[in-house]
C-alpha cells in the first residue's frame, strides 16, 4: 500500500462511520484576524479518503468567524503518523448536509441536525505532507 493510501485510511478510520462516536479527532488550524494562526481539535464527521473531510461546529463560534475572514486551513492527525494537509474550508448551513453529517456525540453540543446553530465544515485538501511508517511525503492534489 502506497502512503497516500495509508494516509486515505488514517483519515477515513478516524472520521465518525455509521453515527459511533469512538473519540476520534483532529487538530483544525485556522488564522485569527489579526493573522496567527489558531487551533482546535475536532472530530471528523465523514471523508473521502485525503481529498475531504467534513467537521461539525458551532455557527456562532470563533472559528466560522475566522473562515469568514481567511478559509485557508490545516488539519493535523497524529500518533505513530503525522497527516499534515493544507486547504481551503467552507462553512455549510444546507439542512441536508447537516442530517447527512450528525452524529449522537453531538448531541451534547447540539438540539439535533436542525438546531440553528449547528453547522458543518467541509476542508478541501490543496496540498499535504504526510509521515507514515518512516516514510515522508509532500505533495499536491
């Protein structure tokens, strides 16, 4: 298996499948307005390998506010492996997409996928750097 490939399962083995929540979760970097950068860990809805991935978030919260101002972003997995990818994230308030997304862990956060201030993010890949099994990759998508 190629290390694109094992870097499409790290991801996808740590995106919500089937509406389980197991912890999984990522380190989501945006830029402030003021132009540093800021962290946050999210867990990762659904994702099609390292090409997307979604997050679920608070309407109202700091970081849609940051991607008002700069959608460029980061998002970080690690453990025995280092999946670095760089892109854009856009925030999405479509009803269907939300029902699509909701998992029960966010039922804490949450009245359910039609509270108003649920909303998804969906992170485009551009770009990554990946380190799997002593292995070390940058590229572009």
């Amino acid at each position: 298996m190629d290390i694109i490939a094992k870097a499409a399962k790290i991801v996808e083995q740590n995106s919500i499948k089937g509406g389980e929540f197991k912890g999984q979760v990522c380190v989501l970097s945006l830029i402030d307005a003021e132009g540093f950068p800021t962290a946050s860990v999210l867990t990762p809805s659904k994702s099609e390998g390292i090409n997307w991935l979604t997050l679920c978030t608070m309407l109202d919260g700091n970081g849609v506010k940051r991607i008002a101002n700069c959608n460029r972003a980061s998002v970080c997995f690690s453990g025995e492996y280092c999946v670095n990818l760089v892109g854009e994230v856009e925030v999405i308030t479509s009803p269907e997409v939300k029902r699509e997304m909701w998992y029960d862990g966010l039922s804490c956060h949450f009245t359910g996928s039609d509270d108003p201030n649920y909303c998804v993010l969906k992170f485009t890949t551009k770009r990554y750097k990946l380190c799997i099994d002593g292995e070390e990759v940058e590229g572009m998508l």
